[in-house]
C-alpha cells in the first residue's frame, strides 16, 4: 500500500515538472529572434557614435567653444568665505599641536616662538628709533613687528606642516 502511494506522489511530482516544462518551452519559443535585437542595438550604437574624421585634415578649431565667465559668477566667487574658513581651520590645527602632548615638538621652535613672540612684545625698547612718541616711530615699530610675525609664520607653518604629516602616519 505504501508503493502505491509512493508511486501516486511520484506521478504527480513528474506531471507538475512536464506542466512546468511545457510552460518554459512555450515562453522560449515566444521570445523575438536574438539575432534581430542584436542587430537593432548595432544600428543604435552606429547611430550615436560620431562622424570619423579624416586623419590628414588639419584639426580644425571652429567646433571648439570655450566657456566665457559670467561677471556676476565671477563676483560671487570672489566674495565666498572659503579663504577664512582654511585660516580657521589652520588655526585649529595650530592649537591642536600646541596641546597635543603625543606630538614632540622641536625645542628650537619653542624657545625661538617664545622669543619671537617677546621680541614683538618688546620690539619698541630694541628697535632703532621707535622710542621715540612720534608718527615714523610708531611705522617703523610696526614695520619690525610685521617682519618678527613673518618669521615667526613661516616657522609655526613648517611645523603645523609637520604635525599634518605626523598625524597622517599616525
């Protein structure tokens, strides 16, 4: 009895996968001929494809049009902030070194900071002639002071370049 319906469910599982079969075969002969859609696809890719040009032809310049800038573009431009945020975001970067206690700084950009900053400090007692309580004076005290903040710029630059590095092979 046990045959019998073994052989029941096989009948049934092997009718379903023949059902199945002729449903597959009936879709795969409805399908439009490969060979025409390939050909269709060759004639859309020709079509967008450009003109070839002749190799011995001098280039020629006229299919060339270069953007002109709009004043007003231009102007807008000018005036974004991304200038100011880079000299903020540099003087971030400035402060993270100065308190970042895994990064060693080179003694000799300390002591020249700190004395670079007390000379400009200072700068009127030890500069020539801005002792003196007059306009040129107070010129030529400020024209020394700028020269003592260019060094000292250029040295906290370097080593804020360095700490950049540092950070990255961190």
């Amino acid at each position: 009895m046990d045959d019998i319906a073994i052989e029941t469910a096989a009948d049934a599982k092997l009718a379903e996968i023949e059902r199945r079969v002729q449903a597959l075969e009936t879709k795969v002969a409805a399908l439009p001929d490969a060979q025409k859609i390939e050909e269709h696809v060759t004639e859309w890719v020709k079509a967008s494809l450009p003109q070839p040009v002749d190799p011995t032809a001098a280039p020629s310049f006229k299919d060339i049009s270069l953007p002109i800038p709009n004043v007003e573009s231009l102007v807008t431009t000018a005036r974004t902030t991304w200038a100011v945020l880079e000299m903020l975001a540099e003087i971030k970067l400035l402060l993270w070194m100065l308190v970042d206690r895994r990064y060693h700084m080179g003694w000799l950009t300390r002591i020249v900071t700190i004395g670079l900053l007390l000379a400009i400090l200072v700068s009127h007692w030890w500069i020539p002639f801005a002792g003196y309580d007059n306009f040129v004076s107070r010129l030529i005290d400020k024209a020394g002071d700028l020269v003592l903040g260019l060094i000292l710029f250029m040295l906290l630059s370097y080593e804020t370049r360095r700490y950049k590095e540092w950070r990255k092979g961190r």
